[in-house]
C-alpha cells in the first residue's frame, strides 16, 4: 500500500522548530549587547550597585536564553545545527567574558569597601575626619592667634617700660635741672657779692690813685714854693 500522506502537524513542526531559533537568537544578542554597553558605563565610571544589579540579572537572563537557545539548536537540522551551535558558543563565551568582568568590578568594590570600612575604623570616617581636620585648623587659629596676642602683650610691655623709663629719666633730668637751678642762684649770688666787692676795690683804687695825684701835687707845690723861698733869699 502507498504511504499516507504527513499530517498537517507533522507537516509545521519542523519549520517551527527552525524559527524558534531564529526568533530567539536576536534577543539574546540584543540582551549580549546591552550587557556589554553597560559593563563599559560601569568600568568607566565609579561603582554603581544599581547598575550592578542590573547587569547580574541581564546576565542571568542571558545565560538562561543561551541554554534555551542550545536545546533549540539540538532540535535543528544537520545542516543548520552546526552553524547555529557555533554562533551560540560565541555568544556563551561573550556572555563569560561579561560575568566575569562583572564578578572581577565586584570582587573589587569589595575590597575597596573592605579597605575603607578597615580605615574608617582605624581613622575614622570622612566626616569624623573632616570634623577632626576643621578642630585641628581652628586649634591652629587659635594658636596662632594667641602667639599673635603673646607677641603684641610683649610688645606692650616693652612700650610700658620703656615709657616708664623715660618718665624716670625725666624726673631725673627735672631734679638735675632744679638742682643746676639753686647752683646757678648760688652762683649768682656769689657773683653778686664779689661784684660789690670788685666795685668797693675799684672804688678805693681811684681814691688811692686821687691821694697819691693829691700828694704829688702838693709835694711839688711845697718843693717848688720852699725853692722859690730860698732862692730869693
């Protein structure tokens, strides 16, 4: 007897076969590529624990799709199952390549944390060591300020004493000039009586000089009458 002819679900079920791979592939690499523009915002700047997330769920996704997509392929034809396994183990290798990428920024941030936890306890944390960098700024103002104030108390001082030690030899230089004063009244004094006496000298000078002028004359006057005396006799 002749074969019967396929049954219209045996005629569709290959052909739905090979496009389920087809239609799931493309979202797969869709995700791929999405996973790698993201892991390259998440190297290139700080660490972002929501972009983290994010990332380890797409790539969980992707390795399910992948896995999927595998069966799919053992479901294909001789001559696509081979050309469709190896474009999926390109893909599996990406989607390594990226959780490995991802596992090595988390290893990573762990330490950093790790790192940082480790310094907080030893130093503190950032704002208890920007309040003990602000107390040791203003101990510093403070210390400086009071130098400064030390400085121009000194200072003071050294004016004060100096002031007082100019008003003392002003008070020695008054007493010395009151003391140069009563000298020179005494002086004064002193001269005034030797002037009295100086005048009295002079003045018994002249009159001894007019006694001896008077004398001369007179003796002379006596001499001359006494010759004319005995010369007329």
């Amino acid at each position: 007897p002749a074969p019967s002819p396929p049954t219209p679900a045996h005629r569709k079920q290959n052909p739905a076969r090979r496009m389920s791979v087809s239609q799931h592939f493309p979202e797969a690499k869709r995700l791929c590529l999405g996973l790698q523009r993201k892991l390259s915002t998440l190297e290139s700047k700080a660490f972002n624990p929501e972009l983290h997330r994010e990332c380890a769920m797409d790539v969980r996704e992707l390795g399910k799709k992948i896995r999927f997509l595998q069966g799919l392929a053992q479901q294909e034809g001789s001559g696509r199952r081979e050309m469709w396994i190896s474009r999926i183990e390109g893909l599996s290798e990406n989607h390594i390549s990226i959780e490995r990428s991802i596992s090595r920024l988390e290893d990573a941030h762990k330490k950093r944390m790790h790192s940082i936890q480790i310094r907080e306890k030893l130093f503190g944390t950032a704002e208890e060591r920007d309040m003990r960098r602000a107390e040791q700024n203003a101990y510093r103002t403070y210390k400086r300020n009071r130098e400064s104030l030390n400085t121009s108390n000194a200072e003071a001082d050294r004016i004060i004493e100096t002031g007082r030690a100019t008003l003392q030899n002003l008070r020695n230089q008054g007493n010395i000039l009151k003391n140069a004063h009563r000298k020179v009244l005494d002086v004064a004094n002193t001269l005034g009586l030797s002037s009295s006496l100086i005048k009295m000298i002079e003045r018994r000078e002249n009159m001894d000089w007019i006694i001896v002028c008077v004398g001369i004359i007179v003796s002379l006057l006596v001499l001359f009458l006494l010759h004319y005396y005995f010369v007329r006799h």
